[in-house]
C-alpha cells in the first residue's frame, strides 16, 4: 500500500472533513490536500523525477502542511523524501522552502498548494503502489556523534501505524502535532491523525493555549523539551483543557517535574513513548504508572520481539539487564551507507539497538541508558541521565544534559550544561551537587541560553562536547 492511499480514498468519501488546521486557523479539507498532493507530483515529474528517485526535503517552517503534502505526493509517485542531513550524492535534488535558497536546489512554498478541490474533469495521478519502495530517509538521533540514516520504506512505516493503534486502542481525531512532521515520529503521528479522518492542528508554543481551546484539540504528540515550551507559554490560569484526553511524549526521558506540573495544567493522561527511527515507537505506558520501577519506559508492543543480551550475545533471562536487540515488521533493516554508519547493528534479522535495559516478566521495558553515552570518567562509570535527572530537580533549572569531556591528559571529565529560569549562584549549584549527586565526580556544570537539540527534541551531546573542549582551548 501507499502511505497516501488513504487520504485519496477519505477526499472521495469526506471531502469537506478538516485535514489540517494551520497556525493561522486556515483549514484545508481532505479534497483540498488530496487534490494538492496530486498537484505537487505532477510539479515533481515535470522536473524529471519519477519512482526511484530520493530528493532531499525538509519539513520545517512556519507551515508544515506544505511540506507533509509534498512528502506525500513524492510518495504518491515513488520518490522518496530525505532529512536534510543525508549526502548530495544519494539525491537527485534538493528541494528548499525558499525564498532563499542555495544553487541548484528547488523552491517550493504555499503557491505549491490547491486552494479549491479537484475540479471534475481532475484525472487523479496513479498511485505507485510497491510498498517496498523507501518512502523517506530519516535521521537518526544523533546524540553522540554525526547522524545516521535509516530508510523507511511505505510498508515499514504502515506497520508502525498499525502497530501504534493496536498498542494504544486509541483513534487521534483532533491532534496537535508539537515537534516536527519531519522527524520519524512526527510522520508517524501525522499520518495515524489523516488514515482515520481525524484533523492535524499547526500551532506553536506561544499560541498552543489558545488553539488547543478553540479547535478543541483531543491529543498532542510532543517531546519533553517542546511539552515545557508550551507550558511555559500557557497563559495564568489556562488549563487544564476539557477537550483534551492524552498527551504522548517520546523522544527522551519525562522529568517528574515536568510530568507533575503537566497533569496539573493539561491533563492527567500523559503516556510516555519509546522508540527510535531505526524501529519506530515499541513500548508505551501511561507515566504515573511506571513510578513505581526506575527506568521504565512502558510496555513491549505486540508484535515486537526485544531482548537482552550479554556481551557475547546470550539472550538473558527477563529480569535480567543487558545490551538490548529488537525485531519485527516495523523496524528498519540497514542504514543508507552501512559501511560509513556501522552495519554490525542490523544482523540476522535483529537491531542492536545500543540501549542497555531490562525485559521484565510482565512485558515492561526498563533502561538504563545508552552503551555509548556511558561517561567513563577514570574508572567512574555513569549514565549521563542520573544527572540530568537530579540537576533537573533542582528549582530554578528547566533543562540539563551531561556529557563527558576529556581533559589535556586525555582523562574524560564530568560536564554538564544547564537551562535555568535565572541565573543560578555557582555556590548553590555547588551545593546541591554534593546532597544529590555526591558519588558523582563533577567536573564543571556551565549555564546556557537553550541546549542542543535535534527535531525529536534529544540533547545533541556531540555539539555540547565540542563547545567544551573549545572553552578549555580558551583557557
């Protein structure tokens, strides 16, 4: 099946139904977006693409529904989409969302979009329907280092849909979409909302509040860093919001913090997510429900087999922690350039994921932290997300990440760089290391305006440890 297959189908049965909503509370209809995503593969084959091709295409900007039609419609024709990251020699072309933009790339922008439903005389483009063709190249995370790159074909990203319905047994009707379409899960989320006739809603932080009342928005799909953005952006006194049944987070750890202050201003219902590009989303829960168990991330879905293993690659009992491998239908089976990106983590059917975690009897996923964002500061070994948890604790700090730096004899440091409201006192922050984190070798904490992050909304460690090293070479 192709991915916009079923939005053809919904602008013939729902015409008039409310696809999108954009920032501007303008709605396109699911005829109006089907009609454009025929427009825009139209575009693409008079610029010479046709199926087999991969262009790179950022889904980012004011208005996102531009760039999600023209995924769509590449996807229509069998033309993969690409992050922007991916090299120039895997794409035909790039294209850019203007007006600015580098040679020899295309400009696209909202002239691109139908205003008005197909007229009747409107021959509808076919549908490419091998749904083993790659329809869009993600990065992944990147946290550590430079970004792989996963290529998730029609049929991968279809069992990733289907498996997030059968896990949650929810349908998305009103869902406001709060990090980006671009990203795995953004996608993900946005065409789970379109499949069933439900109504995506643009926003930003800054006006979240008020879209959510006014279009009486149902779920919103975020990562913990844009979940505090658009609380701290609520209005006093906006909130808790009747309309609104669920909040699904992923892309990193939901602070307690976080989570108490967002049942109390959004609502009670916040279900955590884990997953990744390489493998979609494969464990979920309810987060006042995973208190009770450090770590835990949610439950195994249905359909997703992952185990943990020791270093020689035993499977070990449930229960029992170890480096954690995954397989099923939803998930990837290599990167874009395996040999550059390390095809060791695809073998014999199973993801190596690089997560060091625990499979428990009952089904619950419980991590510890990622094999290769260990800080091993000598001898001292530490998940970076024990820090990040107890400095995020702290009043005043709204975000934190921990990374390990080496010093000029090559001994890795602790480091870790903070977001506060205010300027936190050196002397306080000194403090309240030694009662929380005093088996725990700080080296420096430095305060920053805003960390790095990528559009899941994970901290870039990479960028943070280049930053230090270049503040040592500053003396």
């Amino acid at each position: 099946m192709n991915l916009s297959e079923p939005i053809r189908r919904l602008a013939r049965v729902a015409p008039d139904a409310v696809a999108i909503r954009r920032a501007d509370d303008s709605a396109i209809s699911y005829a109006v977006l089907d009609h454009a995503i025929d427009r825009m593969a139209v575009y693409a084959q008079r610029l010479g693409l046709c199926a087999g091709d991969t262009v790179g295409l950022p889904i980012t900007g004011p208005d996102e529904s531009i760039g999600l039609t023209l995924a769509l419609a590449l996807a229509r024709i069998g033309v993969a989409s690409a992050a922007p990251t991916v090299p120039r020699d895997h794409l035909r072309l790039r294209f850019d969302p203007g007006p600015n933009i580098e040679p020899g790339h295309v400009a696209f922008g909202p002239s691109w979009m139908a205003s008005d439903p197909a007229p009747p005389d409107h021959n509808p483009v076919p549908i490419h329907r091998d749904d083993s063709a790659i329809f869009r190249i993600y990065a992944s995370s990147g946290t550590t280092g430079s970004a792989k790159h996963v290529p998730v074909s029609h049929r991968v990203m279809a069992a990733r849909i289907h498996g997030r319905w059968i896990a949650e047994g929810t349908w998305p009707s009103i869902r406001m979409i709060g990090i980006s379409i671009g990203s795995n899960w953004g996608m993900e989320s946005a065409l789970r909302t379109l499949w069933v006739g439900g109504t995506i809603v643009l926003s930003n932080p800054a006006a979240a509040a008020r879209a959510i009342a006014r279009h009486g928005v149902t779920s919103i799909c975020t990562s913990p860093f844009a979940l505090r953005q658009l609380l701290d952006a609520l209005p006093q006194g906006a909130g808790p919001f009747p309309s609104l049944e669920k909040i699904e987070v992923g892309g990193s750890t939901l602070p307690d913090a976080l989570h108490r202050l967002a049942t109390v201003r959004l609502t009670p219902h916040i279900v955590t997510t884990y997953g990744a590009a390489e493998c979609g989303g494969i464990a979920s829960a309810r987060r006042d429900r995973l208190a009770a168990r450090p770590g835990a991330t949610g439950y195994i879905w249905p359909g997703v087999d992952i185990v943990a293993h020791d270093a020689a690659g035993t499977p070990l009992p449930p229960g029992q922690e170890g480096s954690l491998r995954m397989r099923g239908e939803r998930i990837a089976d290599a990167y874009l350039d395996p040999d550059i990106a390390g095809d060791e983590r695809f073998h014999d059917g199973w993801f190596h994921s690089n997560d060091i975690g625990t499979v428990w009897p009952d089904g619950m996923l419980t991590l510890s932290g990622r094999a290769n964002e260990v800080i091993n500061a000598g001898g001292v070994k530490i998940h970076p997300e024990v820090i990040e948890t107890a400095l995020a604790a702290m009043p005043g700090i709204r975000d934190a990440a921990a990374f390990g730096v080496p010093d000029e004899t090559g001994i890795t440091r602790i480091w870790a760089a903070i977001v506060a409201d205010t300027p936190i006192d050196d002397a306080a922050l000194t403090a309240y290391c030694l009662r929380h984190l005093a088996d725990i070798p700080m080296e420096t904490i430095i305060q920053v305006a805003a960390l790095p992050r990528n559009e899941n909304g994970k901290p870039v460690r990479a960028r943070l440890v280049e930053a230090a090293l270049q503040m040592q070479r500053n003396g």
